[in-house]
C-alpha cells in the first residue's frame, strides 16, 4: 500500500517508523518529514498548511492511505479535502475535531452529554469576564484560548490581577489572534495528569492506553510550557479499576457524543485528564495522537498500525485488533539552548547510532546539511524511548541512550519519569 504521512515532528517519526513495520506497506512519502522519517519513508517538501498540493500529491500518487498527524490541518479541514478527493484518509473531520479546535464547543458537548470536566463559563466581552472572576475566589479560575494556541492558551493566574492581565490580553489584545476572540473560564482543577489515547471509528472505541508528559522546560516543573520535554506510562497511578472508568465516563460517552452532534469521530482521540479527588475530568480533548506521548505508544503497540489506521478510515475498528505492550516505555527529549525561546539551527548532531543500542531515536527538528551531515533544524531535537520490564529499566536506557548523543547546547530534563521509579 502506498501511504502518506502528513507532518514532520517526533510524533511524526514515531508513526512513519510503525507503519514502516508493516508488511502491507510498499511506499511511505512524508510530508514535509524530517532527518529520521527519511530513512523509513521518502520526504516531500510540502508544508501541512499546503492543503491544495498535499490533495494533488495524495492523488497523482494514487495514496491508497492519508494518515493526518498535527492539529492545524485536522482542525483546517485537510482530512475532509483528502477524502472529498476520493483518498481513504486516518484522522478527523473539521466538524469533529471541533472536540479540540473550539475549547468553547467542546466544553459545550461535555456538559450536554455529562462527561465530567472542569465547570466552564465563556465570555467574549473582557468587563463581563472579570466581573464574573470576582464572585469567585482568587487563584481558583483557569483562563483559556476558545482556539488552537500551540499549545500556550492556557493560564492559571494566582491572583485576580494576574487573571485580569490574562483576560485582557486575550480579549482585548487579541494575543492570541482569532483563538482568543472567545475564552473559557474553568474552575481549577487539582491532581496527577494523564493522556489518554484510544482509536475512534465513530462508534467503536479501541483499547485504551495512558501515559503522562512533561510539558515545562526545566526540573522540577520550573520554566516556561513547551511542546514537551518527555513521556512516560503507563503511569504509577495507573490501575484495571481506573482505565475501566475513563473508559465508561468519558471515552464511549464522547465517541457517542460526537456521533449523536454529526460530527463521528474518526481517528485517534487523545483525551487530557486530570484525576481528582470526585474522580477522572477532562482537562482538555485533541483530536490526535501527542507529542511526545506517541513516542513511547508507537513503540508499546503491539499491532500493525497501518492496518488499524486503515480500519479506523473504513470504520470496521470492531474488526481489528488493537494490542498495548504492558511494558513500561520512558521517552526523553533533547531540545536547542534557548528553546522555547529563541535557539540556533544547523548544529551538527554526533552519537545517534550510538544511543539505538540502548533505545529507539526519534527525531523532530534535524535535517541534513549540503554534506549529508545530520544538524539540528528545530527547537525539540530528537529523543530517546527506552523500554524495560520496570519504569525504572526503560528510564535507564532512554537516558543511556540520550548520553550517547551530543550537539552543542544540547538540553534536556534529568527527571523525566523520576516520580514513577520513586513510587
Ligand atoms: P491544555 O492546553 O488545556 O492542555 O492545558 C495546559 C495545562 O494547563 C494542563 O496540562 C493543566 O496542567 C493546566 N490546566 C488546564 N485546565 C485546567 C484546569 N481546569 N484546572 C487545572 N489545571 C488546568
Ligand atoms: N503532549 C501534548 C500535546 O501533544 O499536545
């Protein structure tokens, strides 16, 4: 089968490196990709945001598989575009990923069908908000970016100024530009975090799998939010009892949801919870596989991805098997000096042979020079996923590996998975 991977960060090696695997695989192109997708795949340089050339690509092909990676083009349509052309296309609708796109609709859904989240309200008018934040108690309100931010329109402001600030630079400083034109206020929430993933074909919902990432820059949480620094699962916390309640209260419920608003989910749908004292509640839903989550689930699936992707797209899930590896998996991220700031690029990159004697390499901002040199073109790197019969085995050998690797200015954090192995 001739597939074509849309997007070019570790998330999307990590999946270019599982469908490699499979047996029905004849051609894999990428688009854009990287360094380490081109070596399971075929790069093209088109951007995610070229819509019109990534539909004239998937059909001059003849792609008999589209399989879509990153939110902004779910969320812009491109898998509607895909499948109107007549392609057999892995990912989302427009409508559905709503669930992700519009923080406001989503919130919208869950109170209609009772999926537990955080108690929401939305606003437009900055006045308006603020005199709501006052009947509440100080530091006890999240504010959040109606659309997609990358991953910054969230801010937990402990004092009311810190929450006027917030809600005026959304509002009316638009620092989000059309995202922030709406926001939510939400109640705050406390507990351990998770990421829940399950395969969605409209109705049926696929085995489940958690983990939980790393999102500050520096040790010990400390730092500015980043694309992620690392991964781990399944969690210490992680228990039967548990999965099979997420399961029941949030993930059929919403695949329900969605069916029941004509917006059947098809893909993968990532929800982000928070485990609190009244039980599991939705941070947040995405309608994608994470990243730095899929860099340690592509290694823990047991089962050819391809051939649930291809299920997901023909909605015959119910069909397919869909098997986690119990194992626990550890992936940690290298980054450029300065990220999430500014960083340079083109820094040569030395020992990634080296580091897959201990784990599995995905790479994310890397590109090849004029020499055939590999240098970095990113802020996340690359990074190592370590897998053991303990957390504490797999988190040995992600950072066994990541030792073997330098460039200068190299970063990354020394406590990914840390309170795992405490436990
Ligand atoms: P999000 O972009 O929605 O994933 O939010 C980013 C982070 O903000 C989450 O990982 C949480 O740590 C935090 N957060 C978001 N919403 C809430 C909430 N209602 N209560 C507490 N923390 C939250
Ligand atoms: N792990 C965070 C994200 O993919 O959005």
């Amino acid at each position: 089968m001739k597939i074509l991977l849309v997007g070019s960060g570790g998330r999307e090696h990590a999946m270019a490196w599982k469908l490699a695997q499979s047996p029905r695989l004849s051609t894999l192109l990428i688009a854009p990709g990287n360094a380490g997708t081109a070596e399971v795949g075929e790069n093209v340089s088109i951007s995610v945001d070229d819509h019109d050339a990534l539909v004239r690509l998937a059909v001059e092909q003849g792609i008999d598989l589209a399989v879509v990676a990153p939110d902004q083009p779910i969320v812009d349509g491109l898998c509607d575009r895909l499948r109107n052309s007549g392609v057999t296309t892995f990912g989302p609708s427009a409508a559905a990923a709503r669930i992700e796109g519009s923080k406001i609709w989503s919130d919208n859904l869950m109170t209609k069908y009772g999926i537990p989240t955080a108690e929401s309200v939305a606003f437009s008018n900055s006045s308006v908000a603020m005199e709501y934040a006052r009947s509440k108690p100080e530091g006890s309100l999240v504010v959040k970016a109606d659309g997609l931010a990358a991953g910054k329109g969230v801010i937990l402001p402990d004092t009311y100024d810190e929450l006027d600030s917030a809600i005026i630079g959304m509002l009316d400083d638009a620092a989000f530009g059309e995202s922030s034109s709406s926001i939510l206020l939400a109640e705050r929430m406390s507990g351990p975090e998770v990421s829940v993933f399950a395969f969605l074909d409209g109705e049926h919902v696929s085995a489940e799998i958690a983990s939980c990432d790393y999102k500050r820059v520096g040790d010990g949480d400390v730092g500015p939010n980043t694309g992620g620094m690392g991964a781990y699962g399944p969690p210490e916390f992680w228990t039967d009892e548990l999965a099979t309640r997420i399961r029941e209260d949030i993930l059929e419920p919403a695949a329900r949801a969605l069916v029941l608003e004509n917006s059947a989910f098809s893909g993968v749908l990532y929800a982000g919870l928070m485990i609190t004292e009244s039980g599991p509640k939705v941070i947040e839903f995405n309608c994608r596989l994470g990243d730095p989550e899929a860099q340690i689930m592509m290694p823990m699936l047991e089962s050819d991805f391809l051939e649930i992707c291809l299920a997901v797209a023909e909605g015959r899930l119910n069909e397919q098997e869909v098997q986690w590896s119990k194992n626990p998996h550890t992936f940690v991220v290298a980054v450029s000096d300065g990220y999430p700031g500014s960083y340079t690029t083109g820094v040569e990159i030395d020992g990634v042979e080296a580091a897959g004697k201990h784990g599995t390499v995905f790479h994310a901002g890397t590109a090849r020079d004029t020499d055939g040199k590999l240098v970095t073109s990113g802020g996340r790197v690359l990074g190592v996923s370590g897998s053991g019969s303990s957390i504490c085995e797999s988190r040995d050998a992600a950072y066994q590996g990541l030792k073997r690797i330098s460039f200068q200015g190299m970063q990354f954090r020394r406590d990914i998975a840390e309170r795992a192995v405490q436990h």
